[in-house]
C-alpha cells in the first residue's frame, strides 16, 4: 500500500529520515529513479540512512513493480526525482491518491511556489491533470508545515511570471 508518493531532488535525506519516516510509519520506501539505482556509491548511502527495521529499494523507474506496491500490504513511501515521473508511474500501475512535492529546485524556465518548490509550466499542467483526475497534490517540506495544496500553487505559479 502507498501511503505517500513524494517528488523530491534529493530521494532520501535528513528530511525524510527525521520527520516524513516518523510521520508515516511506512515499513518499506521505494526509491523509483534510474539515476540513484546506477551507482553503488548512492544506493548503499540511501541504504544506510534509513534505519534497518524499514526496507529499502532503490530501483529504476523501469524495474518497479507499482501495481504491487499499490496493492500489497506493506506501508510504503514511493519517492521520484522529478514531476516528470508521476504520469509514467501511473501508466505502470501506481494508485495514486496523495502526491506531495517536496524539494523540487530552481532551473530554467521554473517559479516558485513554495520555499522548497520551483515548477515549469509542463510541470504544473501535469499536476493540474493528476488533480483534475481527483489526485491530493500538496507542496510541503516536512509534515509540520501547512501544505500549499494545488489551487494555490496553480496561484503561485502565476504571480511568480
């Protein structure tokens, strides 16, 4: 079962470590993303973050089972790098309920919509369209804070061009 999917630059960090792990009480996270599965050097400090009571897989996007991590009973965090993955991981079987963005950074082309958040176009159109499909999109670092949910990030992204 997903209990929450989270985009975030940084996959595994003392944000999630410390207070979206707590939070949660997920018994496994599942690291979706081709990049960190191709070093060793990655897997095995993503590994050693989490504490060895909670399973961690690091997988590329391509090799994730998501109908199973959708349907099995394990609570599960699923975290992406990017905006960008969220429609592939739906076409491959993820039931996708609550989106949360957490670090998504500055690039070309982005405004910012939260302290830790900087959105494209193509990435806000794509949040739109999981919203409108009745996904909970929510901008927040730590559980602690108040989310920005989607009306006011589509408001934010506005103001900020």
């Amino acid at each position: 079962m997903i209990s929450l999917v989270r985009v975030d630059n940084r996959l595994i960090h003392g944000q999630v470590v410390e207070a979206w792990l707590p939070h949660l009480k997920v018994s496994r996270v599942i690291v979706a993303d081709d990049e960190a599965a191709a070093s060793p050097l990655v897997r095995a400090a993503m590994a050693l973050a989490v504490q060895s009571a909670i399973e961690v897989q690091i997988l590329p996007l391509q090799q994730v089972d998501f109908a199973g991590a959708s349907r099995d009973s394990l609570k599960t965090l699923l975290l992406l790098r990017d905006v960008a993955a969220v429609p592939f991981v739906q076409a491959h079987g993820l039931k996708l309920e609550h989106l949360n963005l957490g670090n998504v950074h500055f690039g070309t082309g982005r405004r910012q919509v939260s302290p830790s958040v900087f959105l494209s176009e193509s990435e806000l159109q794509t949040l739109q369209r999981l919203g409108h499909d009745g996904v909970r999109v929510e901008a927040r670092a730590v559980p602690t804070e108040k989310p920005v949910e989607l009306p006011e990030l589509v408001e934010r992204w506005g103001k900020a061009g």
